[in-house]
C-alpha cells in the first residue's frame, strides 16, 4: 500500500436472521434424508427461514440499522449502499434502492453486485476503492439472502444446504496500516454452469415451461462445486495475504464462506491454520450465501475471538464460479470490539 493512501477498515458490523428455524429433524419431514446424513455431510444442523411476507430488502434493512448503530455513523451521513445477493426483491429495481428508501439515507448511490456467495467480499472490495480514491467517506455494504424462496423444497440434493440471513458493515477510513491489506478476487465463467437459477432472465424469460421444468430453483453440481470450492479456498487466501506482503502462518483468524464443515476443515489444513483460529458456525445457519461471511465476522468479534492488531482473512467462493479474500488488521480504533 503506497503510504499516502487512505487505509479503509470496518467502522461497524450488524447482522440479522429471520426467527424460523428449520431443523434436520423438519427437513427429514419434507424430503428423503435424514439429521444424520446432514451433519456428516455438511455440518448443518438448522438454518433460519424467511416467512412468506419477507424479502431479501428487509433483512438487509435490519442488518444494516444494527451496523449503523454499531459504528456509530447515521444513515445520512452514508455516501454509497451495495448489496451483495443472488436473491433480489425483484430484477429490479435493485435491492440496495429499497434498502435506502428504508433507512432514509438520501444522499447515498445504491447499486446491487451479483458474484454470489462471493458478493460480500467482492462489494467490500469493492467499496475501499471508492473511499481509497477519496470519492467516498462511508459505504454501507450488504450481504443479504433468502435462499429459501429459491430452493426446491423437493430436492434433497439443495434444499438442506441453505438459510436465510443478512449481515452488514461500514466502511470507512481507519488508522494508517489497519484495515484492509491485501486483496484477491478471481473467477471462473466456465465453471457457471456448475451453479444457477436458469431462468426469469433474458435467456429463459419465465414462462409456463419453466416454472414446469423447475427451471427458477438453484440447480447445483454439489461434487463440481465441492471440488472448485477445496482448492480455490486457500489459493485466494495465500493470494492476498501475498499482496499483503503475509503468509499463511501470520493468520491469527480465519473467516471462510460457511458453506459446508468439510470444505472449511480443508481450508485448515491447506493453509496449516489450526481449526480454534478458525471461525465455522454453518451448524446454526447453513450456508447463507453473501450473508455468510459477516454473519461469522460477527460471532469472532462477540466471542472475543479477534483481538487488536490480530491478522483476520476473510475468504469466499460462489456463483460465477467466483473466489476472493480480503486480509485485514483489526486496529482497536475500529468500534467493532465488543
Ligand atoms: N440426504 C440424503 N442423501 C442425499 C442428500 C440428502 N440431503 N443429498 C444428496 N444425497 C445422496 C445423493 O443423492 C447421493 O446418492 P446416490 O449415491 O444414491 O446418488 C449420495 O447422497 C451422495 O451424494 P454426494 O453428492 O456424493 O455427497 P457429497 O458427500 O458430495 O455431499 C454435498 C454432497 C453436501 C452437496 C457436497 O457435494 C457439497 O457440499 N458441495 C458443495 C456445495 C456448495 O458449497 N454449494 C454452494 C456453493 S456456492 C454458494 O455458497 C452459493
């Protein structure tokens, strides 16, 4: 980082989850599987549900008041919202203009950015930019999802896999060194097809055929994607912990997209990171895509698991196929210390 750049850290984070709990034991009554097969698995154990009232836009509102309040920062004084999400509202208008009608934040821009599971990191990245180049001074960024209204509760190959959530933070300028160091993001297109929602776009416009043909639902390669995920999860992290001018070995907390216990554990062992620095809580929520990420920052922060100065790298992989990390030094400076 060149010494006269603006460093750009978390002011504050907000998470928020629905209040339905969908156990192993209520999907064992929907599909043909078992709590058993699902823990082995995948380590889920429950997962939070949207009810049908509910839209990606509220849960990212109410994530978004609670990092407001937590940095101490008013919505007026926001200059830009993003919202990472595969589950809008709607196509449009974006979920980050709703957001902003919500929280009266008159003077913020507002755009949406698709990246899937990986659309957290790639907003924060995303957003320091914007305040690095002096353009912005504080960007609310969203990850937000009601998977639920996109699975097909009949298939037991995705249905079990994914939960609701949303979790937000601000960014804004933060004590030269701390913050964001280092950065990695990557993607695939040709991996895309391996995950997708096919239709109620411009290729397969929705019709009577689609909805037939289940064609509006997530549609996974769990073998493809879990195989992608392994490898791609410690190739970012040692990607931008090298642009931090780090190493794997100065890790003090590993915040990995919560998507399945078995690829988290992998992460472990390819980075050597021991699994207490670690931080997994899909057993509560499953995997809630953009949400994941801050909805784990927040349990480390809680839990008293990241302390001042500590090296904490935040890693995902997603839809697109896409991967980044992000590597930051948490600076007591940050209000985010609990
Ligand atoms: N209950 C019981 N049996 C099941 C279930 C279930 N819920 N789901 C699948 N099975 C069956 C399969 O049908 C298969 O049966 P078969 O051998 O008779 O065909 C058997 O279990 C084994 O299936 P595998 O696919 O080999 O199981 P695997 O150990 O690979 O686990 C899983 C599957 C959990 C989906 C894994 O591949 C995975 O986690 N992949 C990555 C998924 C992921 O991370 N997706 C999201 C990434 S991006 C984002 O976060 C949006």
């Amino acid at each position: 980082m060149a010494m006269n750049e603006i460093s750009v850290g978390i002011l504050g984070i907000g998470t928020y989850v629905p209040d339905k709990v969908l156990t192993n034991k209520d999907l064992e009554k929907m599909v043909d599987t078992s709590d058993e097969w699902i823990v082995e698995r995948t380590g889920i154990k429950q997962r939070y549900i949207a009810d049908a009232d509910t839209a990606t836009s509220d849960l990212a509102t109410k994530a978004a008041q609670r990092a407001l309040e937590n940095a101490g920062v008013t919505a007026d004084e926001i200059d830009l919202i993003i919202v990472a999400t595969a589950t809008p509202d709607m196509l449009f208008p974006a979920v980050a203009c709703l957001v902003q009608d919500n929280l009266k934040a008159a003077k913020a821009a507002a755009f949406d950015l698709a990246a899937g599971c990986t659309g957290f990191m790639y907003s924060m990245v995303t957003a320091a930019q914007f305040i690095k180049s002096g353009l912005y001074r504080k960007v609310l960024v969203i990850g937000a999802e009601t998977l639920s209204k996109i699975l097909n509760w009949q298939d037991r190959n995705t249905c079990v896999l994914f939960g609701d959530g949303a979790g937000a933070v601000v960014l804004g300028e933060t004590k030269p060194g701390c913050g964001i160091i280092g950065v990695h993001l990557g993607a695939d297109g040709a991996g895309g097809k391996f995950l997708s929602l096919p239709a109620g776009g411009s290729r397969i416009p929705a019709s009577v055929e689609s909805v037939t043909e289940n064609l509006h639902f997530v549609h996974m390669n769990g073998t493809e994607v879990f195989k992608f995920a392994t490898k791609v999860m410690g190739e970012a992290a040692v990607a931008a912990l090298e642009d931090a001018g780090l190493t794997a070995n100065d890790i003090d907390c590993l915040i990995p997209h919560q998507a399945n216990i078995r690829i988290i554990q992998s992460a472990s062992k390819r980075l050597k990171v021991p699994m207490d620095k670690v931080i997994a809580n899909v057993d509560k929520y499953g995997n809630t895509s953009s949400a994941s990420i801050p909805l784990a920052l927040e349990e480390a922060l809680q839990a008293g698991k990241i302390k001042n100065n500590d090296i904490v790298v935040l890693v995902g992989f997603g839809a697109g196929l896409t991967w980044a990390s992000c590597v930051m030094k948490w600076c007591k400076e940050e209000n985010t210390f609990a």
